[in-house]
C-alpha cells in the first residue's frame, strides 16, 4: 500500500543520499535466525510430495470426515516471550522454551485465572493493541469411536510463530502468519478422556527484526495470536490425503496423494484398536466428475456434496488400480479424465464441477463393494486456462483476452461507534458478512478481488469460486528491502509461504495470480529475489501468472523479467506527479516498453477520503486515473493493460500511528456509497470473460448463480526512507515521518 502523503515534490538531490544513508546505517546487523521452514519437498519412489511436520500437507477444504471443531473460547494469557528463543532452531531452543513455559504446555496446569479470547480471533484488536506473545489452552474430549483412526490437528492460521503441544507433548513449531499447517495428533490423543491443547503464539512485533515476513511498519492491522480456525480430522488410516486438479479445456488431471498412516488413534492403549483394517498392497481409485448447481441454500455451505443436484449422473468417471504402501508409506498417482464439451469458469459465468475420489480396497471392478474399506475425499473445481499472449500483450482467459476491473479486500471486520470511531475489529468473519463484503464489489462492478496483500481468507476464495471473482493474493513481502529479501530468503521463509498458498489454494479456479511482493525495493537482490520466487511456483503450480506490484513512480522498474505480468501501484496526483489525467498514461507506455511482452497491471489505484472535502477529490482521482487506464484495457487488440484495482473496497484498520482507520474505501462505514464508488459504477462494465460483444448471457444447461511519470525528488526520499528504515525506526521516527504526509492536522482514529 501507500507509504506516506504526498510531500514537496522540487528539491534538491541532497535529502536523498542523507537519509538514505543515515537509514541505511540504522539496518539491524545481527544475524538471522536459525529457525528453518518446516515444509519440505521429498522424494518418495520418484514423487515429489510437500511434507511438513512428519505428514504430507493435506486439504484444507471442509471434508465430510469425522471432525471435532475447537473454535470458541480458549483460556488465553497475554505475557512477554523471549524473542530470541522464538526464532532460534527447536534442537537448540525446545528446553528453554518449556522453562519458560513454566508448566503452561502441560496438562494440569490452572489455566483458571486466564481470560477467555475467541478462537479464531486476535490478541491485539484495534485500535490499541499491543503485538506480543501469549498461551493458549483448550480442552476437548475425542470420542471412543476414533479408534484405530488417522486423526490430524489442523490450524487455518496463526500469527507468527506457533508451538504445539497436546496433552504434554510437543507436536512441533509453525512459522508464517498467514497460512494453514497439520501435525499427526494420533501418538498424543487420549480417547475416551479430556485431552489439553496448548499453543505459545509469537507475534513479532514489526520493526524489531529483518528475518520475518512481513518485517516491518505495515499499511494494515497485524492481528496477533490465534486468527484462524482449530479443528481435528478423522479419516481412514489408509486415505486420500490431497487431490490436485489440473485443467485443460477438453480433459482433467488429478494427482492424488494417498497416505498409510504411521499412527492411529487408540495406540498409546487407551482403548482396544478396533478393526479399522489398512488397506496393503492393491486397491482401486475411482474418479468421479458431478456437476455444480450453486444456489442462495447452498452458497455458504463449505461442504461439496450439497452442490450436487444429481448423484446419478456422472459427467466422467475412471477407476484405476493402484499399489498402496504398508504403514507409514505414501503413494501418488494421476488420472487423466477426458471431459469434453465442459463449460469454462469465467468470472461472467463462473461454472464449477464437484470432484469425488474413492480409495477401496482391492481390485476392480467396483460392482460389489459393500464392506470393503474405503475412504473419500471431495473438492470443487472449475475447467479454465489463464496464460499471456506476449504479441499483445494481452492477459488470456480460456484464450480470450481480458480486462479486469478490481478492489482490494482485507480479512478483517471492523466495529464502529456512533460518531464514527473505530471500536474494534477482528479477523475472524463470519461467512454472511464476507458475502455481504462480495455482494458490495458486483454492485460496483467488480471482477477482481486482490486479497490484501497476503493469502486470501478461505471462505473468501470458496465465494469467489462461486459467485464468479478472479483473485489476485500474494505473500506479504511488504516493502521489502535488499536486506529482507537476502535474510527470508535465505531462511526460507516466503518460499514456504507461497508454497503453503499455493497447495491450499490449488483447486481454486478463481485464483488467477500469485503475488510475490509489494512496493519493494533493490534492483539485482529484487530481480533475483523474484526468479527464485517464481520457480517455486512452477514448481507447486505452475496454473497461475506469476508477478509483484512495483512503485508506479518508477514504472521502468527492471525487475518484472522473471515474472508473467508486471503490476504496478499508481497514484499519480495522490503521492507524486502532478495529475492522473496527465501522468498515467505516460507510465503506462512507459511501462510497456520497459516490459516488453508483459502484460501490465495497475494493482493499486486511490485516496483517503478523511473529510467530506476529500471525498470529491477522492472522485477525481478515480475518475481520471481510470480513465487513463480503460483506454489502453487489454480485452482490446491495442490494449496491453490487464486490470485496474481500486484501493480498496472498503475502510480498513491501519497500524500507522495517528491514523488508525485508513479512509480508501468506496464504500462509508455506514454502507453508503462515497463519490469515488458511484463513478466506479459507471465506469466498471462487463465482467472479465464476457467481452463487450457478448449481450446475451450463454444458454446454460444446469443452474448457476449470476455474477453477482516524473517524481519529485522529495518524495523519491520519502519513499525510500520508508522502504529502508522502517526495520529500526522507532514509534517517534515513525510519527516523524508520517509529518510529512499533510492531509491530517491531528492524528485522529477515523
């Protein structure tokens, strides 16, 4: 996002070299820390398979498999943690941590006293909350009857640093605020009794450390602690671990991943293991395309199954024989399904099939198999190809050219008081205000969603698979500097990010572009920062446009060469350059001949609208810098420009002291419109993948939901001193330099 208000834009070079400099030498020199990623790529009989904590990263989608949900009230103590340990390797630091646990992971300890925090939640809510560390515990009982099972303990997120324990024992450690991790809870669960989970949750505070992601003072709310949802998972202890669906226009590619599992519930000898048998040596997979039928009774059902109309009429099915391994073994296999004539997901006419995967025992065929073991798992997907025509350079959809109107979302609700002061906010949503968030992007006219800028909130996704949104998320390398880039890197730390998105996020036809930074800086450590960053991509995806979104005073940025398109932030009139109806266009073309064969993309466009005078200029700057943009629209044979992202849909919860709410969005607090978002009306038209031409909607077969330039060299010092001192600057130097932004006379909260 933006870093500061526009400042003076003519003087002289001298600021620049001077507080780049002085900053520069304010960089923390200690070294990184030794805490290793936990997702790992292993070779088992010539697959590559992502492990992580001992198991194979699986699913995430809602599965129709035993499950105890462990959201709500968990016994929570904020207190200091000692950062060191935090972040130094589990062999070196695991003791000290348990010590200064003081008996905190253990299960009789008298967690009484504590108070009770909502699951998934936040430590720290807005407006005056404090990053830091905190315990939390929670007890549950697992019933008798997950004997002799595979059970899993999943966590959607936790912001930064996790470490696990259940029932006394360490499980293992998780890095990363945004992304969902498992541990095999079988060895530690207690069936029949109470069982204690308890959680020592980090969040590093931002600004102290160069080594994390995101490191330094952010441009939104650093909810802390437990974010996402606990739950635990039953299967089979022979199962389908993961099925990812790769598309073409005429077939479908699943790669199943299945697992024998190692443990099982019920083996520490709490109760007799009943026969839940494991299956060992031959046993078939069957593949089964449904159609989808989205509807109001459904859309927030996270469960496939209740998308399918009609069970008895499979569009392709395959059934395959397979080896399976003994215990503890993992085994991969593809199945190639022909599926011609398929609608293609488009944000116009977002069309979706439901996956079904049976793993059986035994051989073919399946006309008898009552009795025989078995586990399923499902998924949605949708058929569509996104690529690059580099002689446009258009963005394509199933081959067509596209052009995408955008807002940017934030994972959070926001509460606000009667004279419109933020109250508090939380990153836990519930799924009918997402829809009412989504509901608000169709009326303006929305196609693209930009997910903040960190992986997109689960149900999020799920609806915009299904309302018909592309989504732009990325990892939050957030104004990166070469020493983040060279120390996360170097950790591992964004790679296990995006892969840990990307193997979520894989079945998701919604999601068109993986982001790897934002507004960052360094030239060759940012080039090459990029190219290792898009090979792991490939190498997980590789059915998703790579990109960054780069500074838009600089829009012959060098260091797109690595990646699909080029997205950029424009505020030109807003935090340099004179006038949008001016400036845009110029780096535009600017743009396009420094990125050759590139597509381009505008990510960021945008105002505060503090005061009611600043709504009208806020309708400016959206009028004229949209207006620059659509004329260059790539869904055009002379366009090259693929989409223009409003920042952003919504006000959204800042961290930058003084300001508390940032005032962007199109829509007020109250719901209404500002003037910014009445223009976005008119101005957004047809969704991406409907074209101009089309003026009639398709006739489809089965029901569906309707889609729903010059920069002063002042301000060229500004920004680099926020993109390089923020690792060390204090909260003073931080409401130093926010007096530079003018705008705001007082600091105030809204």
């Amino acid at each position: 996002m933006r870093p500061m208000r526009r400042a003076n834009p003519r003087s002289g070079l001298a600021p620049v070299i001077a507080i780049g400099l002085v900053l520069a030498a304010c960089l923390p020199q200690s070294v990184a820390g030794t805490l290793a990623p936990t997702l790992t790529l292993e070779d088992h009989a010539g697959a590559s398979i992502a492990m992580q904590n001992g198991i194979p990263v699986p699913t995430f989608d809602w599965q129709p498999r035993p499950r105890i949900d462990l959201d709500g009230a968990w016994r929570v103590e904020r207190t200091d943690l000692d950062q060191r340990l935090t972040m130094q390797a589990r062999d070196a630091s695991l003791a000290a941590i348990e010590a200064e646990a003081g008996e905190r992971h253990l299960p009789d300890f008298d967690d009484a006293a504590w108070e009770t925090l909502a699951v998934p939640g936040t430590t720290n809510p807005p407006p005056d909350g404090v990053e830091g560390g905190a315990w939390y515990r929670r007890t549950f009982d697992v019933p008798d009857s997950w004997a002799g099972r595979a059970v899993t303990l999943r966590f959607a997120s936790a912001n930064y640093v996790a470490d696990v324990w259940l029932n006394g024992r360490w499980l293992g450690y998780h890095e990363g605020g945004t992304t969902p991790f498992a541990f095999d809870a079988g060895p530690a669960l207690e069936l029949g009794a109470e069982n204690v989970l308890a959680v020592r949750v980090h969040t590093i505070p931002l600004g102290t450390r160069s080594d994390v992601v995101p490191w330094g003072l952010i441009d939104w709310w650093n909810y802390g602690g437990l974010t996402g949802s606990v739950w635990l998972e039953a299967s089979a202890p022979s199962h389908v671990v993961r099925a990812d669906v790769v598309t073409h226009l005429d077939a479908v590619d699943v790669t199943v991943l299945m697992a024998n599992a190692p443990h099982v519930a019920g083996s520490r000898g709490d109760v007799g293991v009943p026969e839940v048998v494991p299956m060992d040596g031959t046993a078939t997979l069957r593949a089964t395309i449904l159609a989808a039928s989205v509807d109001d009774e459904n859309l927030l059902d996270p469960d496939p199954r209740t998308l399918v109309a009609d069970f008895g009429e499979p569009l392709a099915e395959i059934a395959q024989q397979v080896d399976f391994p003994g215990r503890g073994g993992l085994a991969e296999a593809t199945l190639s399904l022909q599926f011609g004539q398929a609608d293609a997901w488009t944000p116009a006419v977002p069309s979706l099939y439901v996956l079904r995967l049976q793993l059986i025992a035994g051989d073919p065929p399946l006309d008898a198999r009552e009795g025989r073991d078995r586990d399923e798992l499902w998924t949605t997907f949708g058929i569509r190809h996104v690529g690059v025509d580099p002689t446009g350079p258009h963005v394509l959809l199933n081959g067509e050219p596209v052009f995408f109107r955008g807002v940017g979302v934030h994972p959070e609700t926001l509460e606000f008081g009667p004279d419109g002061e933020l109250v508090t906010g939380t990153p836990a949503q519930e799924p009918e205000e997402i829809l009412a968030k989504l509901r608000q992007a169709s009326d303006v006219g929305a196609d693209l969603l930009r997910t903040g800028h960190e992986p997109g909130d689960p149900v999020t996704l799920m609806l915009a698979d299904r309302l018909g949104f592309a989504v732009w998320e990325e990892v939050p390398l957030y104004h990166a500097t070469p020493l983040v880039f060279e120390r996360t890197l170097g950790r591992g730390i964004p790679q296990q990010m995006l892969r840990e998105m990307a193997l979520r996020d894989m079945n998701r036809p919604s999601v068109l572009f993986h982001g790897f930074a934002n507004e960052s800086t360094g030239g060759e450590e940012r080039a090459d920062a990029m190219r290792v960053m898009h090979e792991v991509d490939r190498e997980i995806d590789g059915t998703r446009l790579t990109a960054q979104v780069a500074y838009g005073w600089a829009p012959d940025d060098p260091t797109h060469d690595a990646l699909d398109v080029a997205g950029f932030t424009f505020y030109h009139g807003v935090f340099y350059g004179d006038e949008p109806s001016t400036d845009t266009g110029p780096a535009l073309f600017a743009a396009r001949d420094a990125n050759p064969g590139k597509p381009i993309m505008i990510l960021e466009f945008g105002r505060w609208a503090d005061e009611a005078w600043d709504e009208e200029r806020q309708r400016v700057i959206f009028a004229d810098t949209y207006e620059a943009i659509e004329r260059l629209r790539g869904d055009r044979p002379y366009g090259f420009v693929a989409g223009a992202t409003w920042w952003t849909l919504r006000d959204f919860a800042t961290q930058i002291a003084g300001i508390g709410v940032e005032d962007f969005g199109l829509y007020r607090p109250d719901g209404t419109l500002r003037p910014a978002g009445e223009v976005a009306v008119d101005a957004f038209s047809a969704p991406a993948g409907r074209g101009d031409a089309l003026a009639l909607e398709p006739d489809l077969d089965r029901a569906r939901v309707a889609p729903v330039a010059t920069v002063g060299e002042w301000t060229l010092a500004l920004y680099l001193a926020y993109a390089v001192g923020f690792t060390v600057v204090t909260l003073g130097t931080a409401v130093l330099v926010l007096a530079w932004r003018g705008g705001r006379a007082v600091p105030r909260t809204r």
